[in-house]
C-alpha cells in the first residue's frame, strides 16, 4: 500500500440540509491517493448522506468538494467513471445470477464484451464464487450477497471505491475476508473510503474520521486518535468523543 | 449502443424470469378480449316493436312479417292510431313504433320511393342507436326483396333506385357489425393498459429496491437507460397485439382489410407513447403504489375519451378538444380504419403525424424527468 502525497478527495465546508435539518453540517477533510480512509460514526450521524454527495447522486446544499479532480456540482457524471460504489443496502438484482449482475454492471459501466467476460472470472476466483456463480443472487445469504456487491464496485477498476458499512450484519470470519479483500484492492493502488461503526475495524484504516451529528469531531490516524484521547482502542476514542 | 444492450437483455431475463408475471401478462389480457368482445357489444334482443298500419296491403303486411321474423324484434301491438301508439311507448310498453303511410304499396309500386315513419325511444342514446341501425337492415333486406320483385315484374333493374324504403332519421351509418367494430378497440385497450402499467412500474420499483441508485452510480447516459427501458416493452406490445390479431381472426373472424405491416409501424409509434407516459409517471413517484394509481387515473380518462364506449361527436365541445390530445384516440381511429376499411398509408397519415410528436414529446419528458442526482 502506497500512499501518496496526493489528494484524491478535497471536501470544503460540505452541507446538506433536508429543510431546516443539516444532515452533513459543513464536513471538510482531504483523502491522499491510495488510503484506506476510516468515515466512522454512529447510525444517523450522516455518513450516507456525505458519502452520497461525494459519489454524485446527491447535490449539496453547500460547500465544496471534489472527488478524484472532479467537481460534484458540475462535473458528477465524470466523477462516476472513476468511482465504485457499494451502497449500505443490498442494491444488485435478486432475480439475476451472479454472473449476470457482474455482466450487466459491467455493461453498464461500458467495458468491452471480452473484457467483463475476464473481470468477472477474475472476481470470482477471487472471492470464491466458484460455486455460486450461476445461482440468483436472491437466493444467497448476506455474506456472499455483500462480496458480491464489492465485486460489481471494483469491475471497471475505479481509481476510489466508496463502500457504505459494506460488512454490516454479517459475521467474524466473512467480515475478516471482507477486510482481506479491501487490503487487497488498496494494495492495487485503489483509494478506499469506507463507512463503518465497527470501532474494531477502525484500526484497518490508514486514518480515521469520526462523525457525531452532522459534524467531523475527530480526524486523525487511529494510533495519534487513541494518544490524543488517552485511550486504550478506538471504541474508548468513539464513546469520550459522543460522551462530549 | 452496446450499454442500451446490456439493459434490454437485463430487463428480458428478468421478464421472462418472473413466473408470476409473464402469465399475467398475456394470458389475462386475451381473456379479457374474448370476455369484452362479447359482453361490450351493443347488441341488444327483444326490442319491443309496436306499428301503425295506414295501408293495409300485402306490402305492409310483409314488411311487417319481416320484423316478427327477425330474432332481434319483438312485434306486439298494431294500434289504430298515433296517439295510442305514443301512449303505448310513454307507458314503456314498446320501445319503437314504426308508421306505415297511406298508399305504401302503391306509391312504392309507382313512385319506387316512400318514407317510412320512425320513432325510437331514446332514453339509452347508445341502445335508441343499435335498435336504429337494426331497423335499417331489416327494412333494407325487406327492400331488396321487393326490388327483386320489381324487376322479374319487368322493370330494368337500372331503372329503380337502389333505396325505395327509407327512413328519414338516421344516427349511426355504419352497415357494421357490433363485434368487428368492438374488437379492433379492445385490442387497442389491452395492449394500452399493459404496456402503460408495465413501464409505469418499472423504474419506481428500481427504485423502491435500491438497484436504480447503483445504476446512478454508473456514468450511463439518461437517453441510453430510457431507450433501454423502452425496447423490451415495444417488443411485449407487439406480442400482445400479434395474439389479439390472430384471436380475432380465429375467434371472431375480424377481418383485416390493410396492411398489416401499416398497422404494426404504426402500433410502434402510438406503444412509444404509451411507454414514455409510463416512464414519466415512474420517475415522478417513489412507490409502485402511487405509480399504479396515477396509472390508472390517466387510462381511464384516456378509455372514456377514447371514442371506444361513447362516441366522440356526442361529448361536450371543451371534451372533444380534450380527445385530440389522448393518445388512445387516434390508436382506435387507426386500428378501425385499417383493420375494417382497408385505409392506406395516406389516410392515416394525420394520425401518424400526431402520435409521432406525442412520442418524441413524452419520451423526452422521460428522459428529462429521469434524475441521476437528487
Ligand atoms: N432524504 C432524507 N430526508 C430527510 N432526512 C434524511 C434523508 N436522508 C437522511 N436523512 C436524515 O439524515 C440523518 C443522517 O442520515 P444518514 O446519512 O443515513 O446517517 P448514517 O449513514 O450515518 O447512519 C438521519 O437523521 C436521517 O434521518
Ligand atoms: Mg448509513
């Protein structure tokens, strides 16, 4: 994993209000090229709706941001071409096989016949779909169905993958390979920002922010989090920070 | 072009995959077309026919033997005069009373032309309607007989009108039978509903299970996802009209009197309509719910306008302005005068006209109303 001096992504006051309510309350912090970027905070502390602005399906209400050199005001179709995206909820077709949703999204994403036809083999070998590959997707428990999404966000080898709390609800061991996969991709080159609310898993990230009701109150590698707040691990860091 | 691909070979995996759907898709529709056909028609049996007789001659008599043979009639009293007569229908005894002038037969035999008078109760319009255009075929097959009669008696058959009864008010014109003139409409009606609630749903339950905001991720173009969407949903309207066509013509021996390749181009313009309404109502809704029910909102409105059920020349002035912009209008026109008068390219072609800016209209209104960032 090689990070560079580099900002991949430069966030700048970022907001968005939904009526008088501000969802992302002026959010701003860079990301270097090839980090694996922790976005931490409780449920409904607004890391879907940033994450969201950032990958160019919400407008903001305010602020500044730009995402792989791309403006998100302006430029949020070219902003696309460079990310993978998976989302918090399971977003592929139940009624379609594995194969078939790699294909489409493949498709979609505009990548030549031969060349989905390579990736998808690719993906599935290594995330061990082997067996699963011609089932429909509906039909596959969690952990297969979220690898599976990974796969579909990382087909057309983006330069960042935004990947929204990709290993909630399933278990230690799928959780353990899942995190084997983002390593793998960040040591490919790829820039990963991943939202989480596992403390545990803070410590995977290169650095960390974490988000308490709109606003970034902490952002730092986990190491320089933990002596700050004089504690132990990171789920002491996340509770003296809600605590206030 | 190879994107708009990848949607249309998705969205026919997932159409032929989903073994609920697909039989409700065409096997409904189709017995929807052999159930309305027949209970849509207008025919009506038993029409109780009272007569007054000035005439008294074997002219009279067979013209009247004409209506007690004919299963649709009823004959039940011959009244003296008008008056009784008139009380007869105000009492709703009889629904038509048919006056025999004086010198029938003589005036017919010399003049080869007399008027027969004609009352019809008309609190049903479209009942008063069908029982006028049944009278008129019997009194036109009496006609022919008695010309026939006329010309073995000698007369050269150039030398007699073709008419020597007729009746001075007429509504509908139409020498059609209620069946050939009901289906080519309920065609149009399922191919319409099917394809409308079809499209109509589609985009909103994308959205409503999150895939369409992966799709929003991606950098695909709006006009490549709205056509990709579109193809699939042509193609079902076609097969739909294709089973309906051959129905008809097994079933009810509909002819088609035009060009079959006229009707199909034109059934692609008009399902283009259709979709874009469908596409439109869908990006504008967040659940499959209201989808369905906007859906539902505008077909029936477009049905009732339509000219189907209720013929476009008897609505309001403000209502008929508002049938050239219904879409199901001009499909029904089109679908009658092509399948039943055998009308060419150029006689359809205001309707083309038409129906091709509503496509290209709705079609950019979908793709305009479709949003990748909200
Ligand atoms: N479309 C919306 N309209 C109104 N409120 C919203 C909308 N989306 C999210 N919110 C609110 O914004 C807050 C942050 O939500 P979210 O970004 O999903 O949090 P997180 O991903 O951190 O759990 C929540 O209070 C949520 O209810
Ligand atoms: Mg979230």
């Amino acid at each position: 994993m090689s990070v560079r001096d580099e900002n991949i992504i430069e966030v700048e006051g970022l907001t968005k209000a939904f009526g008088d309510f501000k969802a992302v309350n002026e959010i701003s912090f860079v990301v270097k090229r090839g980090e694996i970027f922790g976005f931490l905070g409780a449920n409904g502390a607004g890391k879907t709706t940033a994450m969201k602005m950032l990958i160019g399906i919400s407008t903001p209400t305010s602020g500044k941001a730009k995402v792989a050199g791309f403006d998100v005001f302006t430029s949020a179709e070219d902003i696309k071409k460079n990310i993978g995206y998976m989302s918090q909820k399971f977003a592929l077709y139940d009624d379609l096989t594995v194969r078939e949703n790699i294909t489409f999204f493949g498709g979609i994403y505009g990548l030549k016949r031969q060349q989905i036809k390579n990736k998808s083999n690719q993906l599935i070998e290594e995330l061990g779909l082997e067996d699963v590959k011609n089932q429909l997707v509906g039909s596959l428990p969690l952990g297969w169905k979220q690898k599976i999404s990974f796969s579909v966000a990382m087909l057309h080898e983006p330069k960042i993958v935004f990947l929204d709390e990709p290993t909630g609800g399933v278990d230690p061991i799928t959780r353990r390979q899942f995190w084997e996969m983002i390593y793998k991709a960040a040591d490919e080159g790829t820039t990963i920002f991943v939202t989480t609310h596992y403390m545990d898993e803070a410590e995977y990230c290169n650095r960390v922010s974490i988000m308490v009701n709109g606003k970034i109150e902490a952002l730092d590698t986990p190491q320089k989090l933990k002596e700050q707040f004089k504690a132990d691990n990171m789920n002491d860091v996340f509770l003296k920070l809600a605590r206030g | 072009m190879n994107t708009i691909r990848y949607i249309i070979q998705k969205e026919f995996k997932q159409i032929f995959r989903n073994k609920g759907m697909l039989p409700l898709i065409f096997v409904l529709p189709l017995i929807q077309l052999i159930i309305l056909s027949n209970a849509a028609t207008f025919e009506i049996k038993n029409i109780k026919v009272g007569y007054v007789d000035f005439d008294h001659s074997s002219t009279s008599d067979g013209l009247m033997d004409k209506f007690t043979a004919s299963t649709y009639f009823q004959v039940k009293d011959q009244f003296p005069s008008q008056q009784l007569a008139n009380s007869a229908m105000l009492n709703g005894d009889i629904d038509v009373i048919i006056t025999i002038p004086s010198h029938f037969e003589r005036d017919l035999l010399k003049e080869q032309k007399v008027n027969l008078g004609l009352q019809i109760n008309a609190i049903d319009g479209a009942a008063a309607g069908v029982t006028n255009f049944y009278i008129q075929q019997v009194v036109s097959t009496y006609n022919n007989a008695i010309r026939a009669e006329l010309i073995q008696g000698n007369l050269p058959s150039e030398m007699l009108p073709k008419n020597l009864l007729t009746i001075p008010s007429f509504w509908y014109n139409e020498t059609l039978n209620y069946k050939t003139f009901m289906v080519p409409g309920i065609l149009v009606l399922i191919v319409t509903m099917i394809t409308l609630f079809l499209s109509g749903m589609n985009i909103v339950r994308e959205k409503e299970i999150g895939t369409l905001e992966q799709i929003n991720v991606t950098p695909i173009k709006k006009h490549q996802f709205i056509i990709g969407k579109l193809f699939p949903f042509v193609l079902i309207g076609l097969l739909l009209l294709t089973i309906g066509l051959v129905i008809s013509k097994v079933i009810f021996s509909i002819p088609i009197n035009g060009s079959i390749l006229l009707m199909y181009g034109y059934t692609i313009i008009y399902i283009l309509v259709i979709l874009g309404i469908g596409l439109f109502i869908s990006n504008f809704t967040d659940t499959q719910q209201q989808a369905m029910f906007i859906s539902w909102f505008f077909v029936v409105i477009f049905i009732l306008m339509s000219g189907l059920f209720t013929p476009i020349e008897s609505m309001p002035k403000w209502a008929q302005v508002l049938t050239d912009f219904n879409p199901i209008k001009y499909f029904v026109e089109v679908m009658r005068m092509v399948m039943l008068k055998g009308s060419s390219f150029q006689d359809i072609l205001p309707q083309i006209i038409k129906t091709s800016i509503y496509a290209i209209l709705m079609n950019g209104l979908a793709v305009w109303s479709y949003k990748k960032t909200v």
